[in-house]
C-alpha cells in the first residue's frame, strides 16, 4: 500500500513538473504575437543582387521583414536605423538574424538604388524587388496597406503600413511589431525567438 501511494505521488509530482515547464516554455513577447496567422506565409523576389529569393532561403535565421520604399522621408529610414541598431546590439547573434527590406515603389527602386540604400544601415540588410505584379502578390499576401501619391514637386510618394514582421527559424510567422517600438523590443523578441531554436 505505501509502495503505490509513493508511486502515485511520484506520478503527480513528475506531471506537474511536465505541465509546469510547459508553461514556462511559453514566451513573453514585447511585441503582438501572431503565431499561426495565414498570411505572409512566402515570397518569390529578387535581391538587391540580382538573386531569387523566397523566404525558405532564410531558413536558420530569424527574419525580419518591413516593407518601404527608398524616397520615403521619415517612417522607413527610422525603423531601418533601429534595427541597424538592434543588429550591433545582438553582437555574434546576429549572425542568425536577416533583415528584409521589401520595396513597395519597384519602378523607382532599382537594385543599386536598394544597395546604395542599405550600405546607409547595414550591409548584411537584404532588398528586395520584382515587377509590379510581384510586389503587389507580396503586398496582399502579408495584408500590407499601400497606396501611391504625389507630393507637391510631383514626386511619388507611397503611404504604406509601417509594422515590421518576424519569422522564428524554422520560417513561421511569429510576430508583429508595431512601427515606434524600439531596440529594446526588437532584442527582447529576436534572442526570443533565436533562443527557441
């Protein structure tokens, strides 16, 4: 009889345990957690190099996607520069990381435009490109808002969402950061995700 109430105890405290880091294994993103989410879920692009590209590729590293354009005058050189910034901070980790940078302007944004773009941030940043049915697959695919303009010299300007996507590893969308988060959340939630994996 003491023999089978040790054992049921032992069950009961080795569930607990199991339950219990389950629970712990659970993590607690600075950012909107979109796990699961249908959308976004691949792309057939070309790079600033003139490479094909899909989200595969990146497969091993946490990818970081916003979409922009080059000529765009606040939102898009903020959000490159902090996680030009988050990148420095991440030290040898982001060597497993992939920012993407995916124009929504392609007429405008040649490859060496996206190059010369980039260098202003991080060389290790990708663009991203193709013709204007490509863009326009990737921009309902991930539910981008996009929508042309012209400002008063008569250039385009392009009004566009601002979030910033994250893929863990194994290439699953994980996460949504809304534009104004800053380095602090970008770290958190990328060594997150890396530390998953």
């Amino acid at each position: 009889m003491i023999r089978l109430i040790f054992k049921a105890l032992v069950i009961v405290l080795l569930t607990g345990h199991l339950f219990g880091c389950k629970a712990n294994d659970k993590q607690n993103f600075l950012s909107t957690e979109i796990t699961g989410a249908s959308f976004g879920q691949d792309f057939q692009l070309i790079d600033h190099k003139a490479k094909k590209r899909s989200l595969s590729d990146f497969e091993g590293s946490v990818v970081v996607v916003f979409f922009g354009y080059t000529q765009c005058p606040d939102m898009c050189p903020t959000n490159m520069g902090i996680l030009a910034e988050t990148m420095e901070a991440l030290g040898d980790d982001a060597d497993r990381v992939q920012v993407l940078f995916v124009t929504l302007d392609p007429a405008q944004d040649t490859l060496e435009k996206l190059k010369q773009y980039l260098s202003l941030f991080d060389d290790r940043f990708i663009g991203l490109t193709g013709d204007q049915a490509a863009i326009d697959g990737v921009i309902r695919d991930f539910k981008v808002y996009s929508k042309f303009q012209n400002r008063d010299n008569g250039s385009p300007k392009v009004d566009h969402s601002t979030g910033t996507y994250l893929f863990d590893t194994e290439g699953d969308i994980r996460l949504y950061v809304g534009y104004g988060s800053q380095k602090d959340v970008f770290l958190h939630d990328i060594e997150a995700l890396l530390n998953e994996s």
